[in-house]
C-alpha cells in the first residue's frame, strides 16, 4: 500500500472519531470531520484511485450539508463530478451535478450553479447528448434569473445544436426561436439573421415548406443581402418543386460554413421531387393507345367487309329465284 493511501486510511479515521458522540461530546464535530475527509480525497486523488476519492468528498459534502454550510458542500460535489468523469460514471455525473447546482442556488450562488451545470452538460455532449440537453436548459434558466441574456443565448445556442444533432427538429424550432429573442434584446442583426437561416433549415427538415416562407417574411429583414439571395432561390426550388434550383441553393458557401451541426442540416435536406401531372400521358402510354385505336379500327373495317359481302351474296340468290320464277318457257 502506497504511503498516500495509508495517509488517506488516517485522515479517514480521524474523520470517523470526529463523528463519534459520547456522554460529554453531545455533538458530532461536522467541520472538523469534513475537513479530514476532504485531506483523504485529495490523498486518493493524488494516487489516481477516483472512486476511492468520490467516496470522501461525498462524505464531506454530507457533513458540510448537516453543518449549514452550503456552499462548501456544492463545491464537494462537483469535485465528486470530476470523479465520475474519470471513471466513464455518466449517471452519477448526472445526479451529483443536480446536487451542486440545487445547493449552490440555495446559497444564493447561481453563476456557480451554471457553471457547474455547463461543465457536467460539456462532459455528456459526445457520449450522452440527450442528457446534456436538460442541463443547459436548467442553466438558461438560471442565469436568466439574474437577467443575463447573453450567457442564456450561448447556452441555448448549445441546446439548439444538441437537438438539431439528435434529431429533435420541432424542439429545436423552439430552441432558436428562444435563442432569437435573447438576441433581440442584445440588438445583434448579424447573429439574428444567421439564426433566420437556422430556422428556415429546420422548417424544411420537417417537411413544412409554407412556415419556411413564414419564418422568412418574419425575420428575413434581419439577413444580410447573401442570406436574402440564397433563402428567396432556395425557397422558391421547394415551392416549384425544383430541385437544380434547391441544390445549388443549399451549395452556396455560408451555409456550408455555418456550424457543423446545421451544416450537416443543410446537406442531409431531401431535394423536392417533381409531381407528375396525370393528365399528361407519356410517349409510351400515347402509343399503346394509337396502337389501340388502329387495331379497333382494322377491325371494324373487316367487320364491315363481311356484311357488304354477305349482302351481295343474298343479292345475286335473289336474281337466281326471280329468273326461273315464270317458268322455262
């Protein structure tokens, strides 16, 4: 056994007798207890043994938590979260991240309850984006109750992305717009007409070209003159159903340039198909039908031959009958 692990065993034991109560200790010395545990966490940390090391800071966080003392006790637990990234434990980062974030609001502390949340959400981004999703949405709520609409439109930005990635293409219709109107009280055209774009995408990933066009009679006043050119050619390839005319659109550089996840949108769109009119007919069916019609014909021609022959032939017996009708003489 290495000497900081022996080192972290005492800690430990010092922390457990600080806990004990007797018949002259009432009270269990909580500060000193947490403060032995949190030396035997960082000795486990020092060793790389993270479980271990959760293990104390947790117990810390406990003893912080019966002593009143909030903030230290959030702080344990991101720490713990820390810990859990390490061991590949996303659900405990999950649950100890839910805890710091709680506490730290409680302490009156929510930028540290949005950054805690900001740090768990970036380590489930690749791996877990469907669990990242909610802790930036708790943290635009957070900071938004301090009124800081920038910092909620970066972390709604984040959301939007995460659900455009997943999938989720009407919830993230109601991420951008959400972001846009954090962007509307911060005055920013630019970032306002980039996001026209976003949204006019995602409209048409969801098959609904007529709120495509709403959203850009809406917000287009927003886009620069490119954007403007390039929505009015590719809407108008959807709406004609013109699909030279929608490609070359979604080719064009600032689309593919965008954010990889959007850009990623823009190139996975289904061109629109050109609808058939059934009153037209093609070259094969007009010439199976003439081929029917000369057939008919023809027939009707040997039908009519038949009965003019038939006729002729009755015709002629008649003349027989009538030249022998008075007789021989």
């Amino acid at each position: 056994m290495s000497s900081k692990k022996e080192e972290a065993l005492a800690h430990i034991k010092e922390a457990e007798k600080y806990l004990k109560t007797s018949f002259f200790k009432w009270k269990p010395d909580l500060d000193s207890a947490a403060d032995e545990y949190n030396k035997a966490a960082t000795c486990y940390k020092t060793v790389r043994a993270h479980a271990e090391c959760r293990d104390c800071l947790a117990k810390a966080a406990n003893c912080h938590e019966q002593n009143g003392s909030l903030f230290a006790a959030a702080k344990c637990y991101e720490q713990g979260v820390l810990m859990s990234k390490e061991l590949a434990d996303l659900p405990t980062v999950i649950t100890l991240c839910e805890r710091a974030a709680k506490l730290f609001q409680q302490h009156g502390s929510p930028e540290s309850a949005a950054q805690c949340l900001e740090k768990s959400a970036k380590i489930l981004e690749t791996s877990r984006p469907a669990d990242a999703v909610p802790l930036y949405q708790r943290a635009t709520d957070v900071v938004m109750l301090e009124d800081r609409p920038r910092t909620a439109a970066n972390y709604t930005s984040k959301t939007s992305r995460l659900m455009v990635r997943l999938g989720r293409y009407d919830e993230a219709v109601v991420s951008v717009r959400r972001e846009m109107g954090y962007q509307q009280e911060l005055e920013d055209a630019a970032q306002l007409g980039r996001l026209t774009v976003v949204l006019v995408l995602l409209h048409l990933a969801r098959d609904d070209v007529v709120a495509a066009r709403k959203a850009f009679d809406e917000w287009g006043n927003y886009c620069e003159a490119e954007e403007v050119g390039t929505l009015s050619q590719l809407l108008e390839g959807y709406e004609e159903e013109d699909p030279e005319l929608a490609r070359r659109a979604l080719g064009s550089s600032f689309i593919k340039h965008m954010d990889i996840d959007y850009a990623k949108l823009a190139a996975s769109l289904k061109l629109p198909e050109v609808t058939a009119n059934p009153q037209e007919k093609s070259p094969t069916a007009e010439a199976q039908s003439t081929d029917a019609l000369a057939a008919n014909f023809q027939q009707s021609v040997s039908v009519s031959q038949g009965a003019t022959g038939a006729a002729a032939d009755v015709v002629q017996h008649d003349d027989e009958d009538d030249e022998y009708a008075g007789g021989l003489c």
